[in-house]
C-alpha cells in the first residue's frame, strides 16, 4: 500500500480540555512525513459536560445499563473532534479529499482490566459513524474492544507506533519509550525486535486531581509545586509495596486505580512533590520487570513538560530521561499521530495489539472502519412506507436468477372452502416457482378447525402444484395446532426460528410431492 495522510485524534483520560490532533503520512508500518499538529480546545460546556459524565461513568463501573449522559457526550464529542479535525486540515493546506482516514480514538471513560475468569471491559465515547457523516471521509474507531474481547488489557496500544519512532529515530538498542499522560506506559524493543509495552502506573492523573482538590489550578503547571515541596520518602516507600509494580507484564489500568487520597493531609507542595515521585518510582519498578533494563527513556506525553517529573525519573527510575523533542519527534502529538498510524493498519489489516503488549493469545486487528459518503456513492434510504421501486426491484432479481437456474415462473395458487351461503370458511394462499409449493397462508374459521378442513386445502393445492411441475412444498406455523396438522398431512420439520413470537418457534416444514406424481 503507498503511504497516505491519515488524521490521528486524541483526548487524554486526565481531562485537560485539549483535543490532540496530528496529521501523518504513512503506510501503516513506517513514517513518511509527519504533518501539522495542533491542540484544539474543547468548548468549555463540553468540558463541564465530560467531568460529569466521567463522574457517572465511575459511579456505572460496568453494572447495569449505560448511563444517559453517554448518548449526549458521544455526539458533543464527535462534533466537537470533527471541527477540530476540518480547521486543522484546512490549516494545512489540505482539504478532506486528500485524508485516507481518520482514527478517532475517542474519550477513555471507563477500563477495566482483566482478571482470572473475568475478562475486562472498556468504554470510549465516540460516534465514528457520526464523524464519517459530518466529514465525508472514512474514520476507524473503538480500537479497543476486539483486544478486551479476545481476553487481552485492551492498553496498551501505542507500542507499534512507538517501534516506528525508534526505527525513524535510529535511537540506540538500550532505549525505551515512556508516555506520561493520565496513565504511564512505556514501550520496549528487544535486540530482535519483539515488542513489549505495559502501563508502569499512574502519571499525571493523580497529581492534576490532587491539585484541583487545593484549588490550585488544574494541574501542577511547570512541576512548580513539587519542585516546591519534599518528598515524604517513608510514605513513598510503603506506596511502592503495592503489587501492581511489581507484576509482570502486560497489565494495564484505568485513570482511576490510583488516587491521592495516601497524600491528602499533606501540603500542596509536598503532596504535588510525593504523588511525582511515586509516578516516577512506578516507571522504575516497571522497568525492572523487562529482561534488560533500558538506560535510556524517551520521554513524552503530557508530563513530559514537567520539569519535576523529568527530574526525579532520574533520580527515583534511575534512568536518564530525554525529551521526545531531542529526537525530532513532538511530544504531545505522539498520541493522536499513535492513532493515525493505527487506523491506517486497521485499513489494512494489520494487528495493532499483540501477545507481549496487552496479553492477547493472538495479534489482534482492532478498530472498526465506517465508510463515508463520497459524491457519486448510493444513498441509503429506510423507510416504512411502500417502496416506489419495488417492481424494479423484483424483476431484476428475478432476472438475475433466472440466468442461473432458468425461469422461476412464480404463479399464485388460492384454495377456498364455502359454506353454502358462500361465507369463505377456510382458505389457503401462496404461490408455486421453480419446483416448489409454498404455502404462505392458511386459514380456517374457528368453529370448523379440526374438521380435517386444512388437509383438504394442502391437497388441493398439492394437486394444482404438481399439475404445474412442482415436486416439492413447504410451509411454516407458529402454531401447535397448525404443526399437528400439517404433520398430519405428510409434512416433516426441516428447521426452526425460536423464539420468533411471544415464545413461539417458527416451524419450517416441507414434504416431497415426487410420488404422487410418479404414481
């Protein structure tokens, strides 16, 4: 496949009212170009709206229905990253005409990750559908769920784009990706090239919430608090005694396993310096975990900014951090240019999690791909009034047919019984084609049933069939009564629909009429 402009759209689970968007140029496998990058801001009542909807998302945890606020968030979301995904374009000097696709990430508000006989559970707010309308271009989307399904983390998934980046790079082997965003996870390349990534702990969630609890803005700006503060190194040490850093990977987790609620009697300054070095020490302990230990971590994401968080992974994950920037590569767009490059695999194909990524048994090809409309493409139309082009619509497919297996010569066939005042008290309507009989309705009034009045119409339509070729019929009842009869009558059941009517089984019954002829 030759390379093509896919648009990369990503909205962190720290809530900073930022929409990433990044426009690639790639095949999928290798970066040709790397285009424009912007961060949009979100709206201020979409922002109000996704605080609340996370807050009812927590509340949910996966029991019972969504709740309603989904359905509003998902639009407000999808319009708002689709305006955001035209202004950058345009800025670019591009029109919709020259992106290949679109994938949209969407807004994490909930994952759960797997555990023995349990698997996890994910939820992202985003109508890809939606996006394919208002843009007219193909958007992939819900990358996560397939992963999940299949029993993998469903996180991480940005360890493929971040082998790209280090081949572009040509960074050395003993060095290792790290994105500080809501979650920390880091990406590993072994000498031949095997992939591992894992979610170390938390990064910038905990810290940004503890700050907004202080009211002190919506995130510790320039580490300035921490930088401020001092470690409680006691407290820090029994934090790190949780289990999760030391479990072997995959593993992942949600913006919410960890919180600041073990740092909350202390001041901004030493909360803010405590809850950045624990982040710092849980990248430690992940790398700890990988078969070499890398001395080398590049750096991005959102506290890549954080010149406290840079700090102390040296000092506390005892590995030398370097900026994203220093490589040629934008720290804040790798996330959404991740999706970019992701959605041009799902497009292809191609796996984007894998066995040592997310523990999945299998590479998996996630994501869901909407086709837009293009000028020129069929317009779909539902409706439930009667079709004005039925007639077309029938003889075309009958013709079609009958340029494989000859004329159907569809004919209708009605049998009645009267009374003899000619009140109808029983009848049967259907049709014959090709060979068969079948029997569409059949009706009996209610004080004649059980009068042998059903086998009477079945046999005269039989006759009439067989005088018109036929060597077979069927028919279908819901009916107890009505499969008594027809059983009755020399048909057998040659399959079923449960569950078709109140309860009911559609019976399917059919009986050969080759004998009757012969004799």
């Amino acid at each position: 496949m030759e390379p093509i402009w896919a648009v990369g759209l990503m909205t962190g689970t720290v809530l900073d009212g930022y929409i990433d968007v990044a426009l690639l140029k790639t095949d999928g496998e290798t970066i040709t170009e790397f285009g424009s990058y912007e961060l949009v801001p979100y709206p201020d009542e979409t922002n109000r709206l996704l605080e609340k909807t996370l807050a009812e998302a927590r509340a949910w945890a996966f029991d019972g229905p969504e709740p309603d606020i989904f359905v509003e968030a998902e639009a407000a979301i999808s319009r708002a990253q689709a305006d955001a995904v035209c202004n950058v374009v345009e800025a670019a000097g591009l029109t919709m005409a020259d992106i290949g696709i679109i994938g949209f990430h969407g807004q994490t508000v909930l994952h759960r990750a797997p555990i023995p006989g349990r698997i996890g559970a994910t939820r992202q707010l985003g109508d890809g559908r939606l996006m394919a309308q208002l843009l007219g271009t193909d958007v992939a989307y819900d990358f996560r769920s397939a992963d999940i399904a299949a029993g993998g983390q469903g996180a991480p998934l940005s360890a493929i784009y971040h082998k790209a980046l280090l081949a572009s790079a040509g960074c050395p082997k003993d060095t290792a990706v790290l994105n500080l965003g809501g979650v920390a996870n880091v990406t590993w390349i072994s000498g031949d090239g095997q992939i591992a990534a894992f979610d170390t702990g938390p990064a910038n969630a905990p810290i940004n919430d503890f700050v907004r609890s202080r009211g002190a803005g919506d995130m510790d700006r320039d580490g300035a608090n921490a930088l401020a503060g001092t470690v409680d190194e006691p407290r820090l040490a029994e934090r790190l005694t949780i289990p999760y850093l030391s479990q072997p990977y995959p593993k992942s987790l949600d913006r919410f396993d960890f919180g600041y609620d073990w740092v909350e009697d202390l001041s901004l300054e030493d909360g803010a310096a405590t809850l950045t070095a624990f982040s710092a020490a849980a990248v430690g302990a992940g790398l700890d975990t990988l078969p070499t230990r890398p001395t080398r971590l590049v750096v991005c994401g959102g506290g890549r900014w954080n010149p406290a968080m840079m700090k102390m992974l040296e000092t506390y994950a005892k590995v030398e951090a370097v900026a994203a920037e220093d490589h040629g590569w934008r720290s804040d767009a790798v996330e959404a240019e991740c999706f970019a490059l992701l959605a041009v695999r799902t497009l292809r194909g191609l796996p984007i999690s894998f066995p040592t990524t997310t523990g999945v048994e299998t590479p998996q090809c996630g994501g869901r791909i909407v086709r837009a409309n293009r000028p020129g493409d069929p317009i779909l139309t539902i409706t439930d009034a009667p079709v004005d082009h039925w007639q077309t619509i029938h003889e075309d497919l009958f013709a079609y047919n009958a340029a494989f297996v000859g004329e159907p010569n569809r004919s209708e066939l009605q049998v009645m019984l009267h009374d003899q005042k000619g009140q109808v008290i029983a009848g049967a309507f259907g049709f014959t084609i090709w060979n068969y009989l079948y029997i569409q309705w059949l009706w009996v009034a209610e004080k004649h049933r059980n009068q042998g009045m059903a086998i009477r119409l079945l046999e005269a339509a039989e006759k009439r069939a067989q005088k018109r070729g036929c060597t077979g019929a069927w028919i279908d009842t819901f009916s107890e009564s009505g499969l008594a009869a027809y059983r009755k009558a020399g048909y057998e059941v040659f399959g079923e629909l449960p569950d078709f009517a109140a309860g009911q089984a559609r019976i399917f019954l059919r009986k050969s009429l080759e004998a009757t002829n012969k004799g």
